[in-house]
C-alpha cells in the first residue's frame, strides 16, 4: 500500500500456545480510518489487544442496507448480496469480523449505525473466501467491501436475533427488542 510518504510496510505474527498456532493482526488505524473516509462514513476506534472496535456511522438519510434474509421481500438483495451475517454469533461469515446494532440512549435501533469487531488474534488454519490465507492488507480489502456493501448493494442478516435488519420490508428500527 502506497502512501505520501511512501511503502507502507505490514507485519504480522504468528503466536504458538502449545500445540495452538495463532494469527495476530496488526491492523493500523490510520488505514481503517482511511477507509471509512473514502467511503464518507465517520469511524470511532477503540483498539485492545484482541480486536479493533469501529463504531460506524453514515450521515446519509437512508439506512445502512442490512437486511433479514429469511424475509421472501428481500429475495432480490439476497441474491446480490457477497456479505452474510450469522444472526445466532453476529459473524459475518468467512471474514474476523462480528456486528452489532448500535442503538440511542433511548433504546432504539440506529438505522445508519453499527458496531464491527475485527478480531486480531485468529487460528492459523482461518481462510477467507477462496481459502485466501489472511494478512492486514486482505482484511483492509474485506473491510473495504463490507462497508460498501451496508452502504451500496446489502448485507444479509440470516436467522437469529443478535443483529437486528436495518433496511429492507419488515424494516423495523423503532422496537428497543
């Protein structure tokens, strides 16, 4: 990755506990941010030793296009969608990613909101689609497209009730449930 001041240089360690072999992320938080800006959504950060906390928002007057893909009204997103997330563990598949609702102080469900985790520390064996090996500089693009996809073409929300839909018929962000 290129930069003004030139090679942006990324690291990343393998930790062994016993017989466990561990990826550790060294993700840089002026790239995230970076991202976020490209895509004019506005990012705060809290980073700890495990994972990255980005908590997203977009000023646009639309919902971030998060939809409940057991809803038969929201076939078409479905079938466009290259993001789904595990409504039972908040995962979005395939990716170190988990999401969250966020909500006001009231209760209620942000539409242009929500909370990511990248998880930093991951199994050795973790692949990404296409059993691609993981880096900082794959997970800067799976970020990348994530949040183009909330804002763009859709994320699937599939069973479970740990991440609310956002968009989308049966659209319903006023319920604090």
């Amino acid at each position: 990755m290129e930069s003004g001041a030139g090679k942006i240089e990324f690291f990343m360690q393998v930790l062994q506990a016993g017989g466990h072999k561990m990826l550790y992320l060294e993700l840089e938080q002026d790239v995230v941010s970076e991202i976020c800006r490209q895509l004019s959504l506005d990012c705060q950060m809290k980073d700890s030793k495990r994972v990255l906390q980005l908590d997203i928002a977009s000023s646009r007057q639309a919902p971030l296009l998060l939809f409940d893909a057991r809803d038969p009204g929201n076939l078409g997103w479905f079938a466009r969608c290259q993001f789904y997330i595990d409504g039972q563990t908040a995962q979005v598949l395939q990716t170190p990613i988990t999401v969250a609702n966020m909500r006001d102080p009231s209760g209620y469900v942000l539409p242009g909101s929500v909370r990511l985790q990248i998880n930093k520390e991951l199994p050795a064996s973790f692949r990404l689609p296409g059993r691609q090996p993981v880096s900082e500089q794959v997970v800067y693009g799976v970020l990348f497209n994530f949040l183009n996809a909330l804002l763009n073409s859709g994320v699937a929300v599939c069973g479970g009730s740990l991440v609310r839909p956002l968009a989308g018929r049966g659209e319903s962000n006023s319920p604090r449930g």
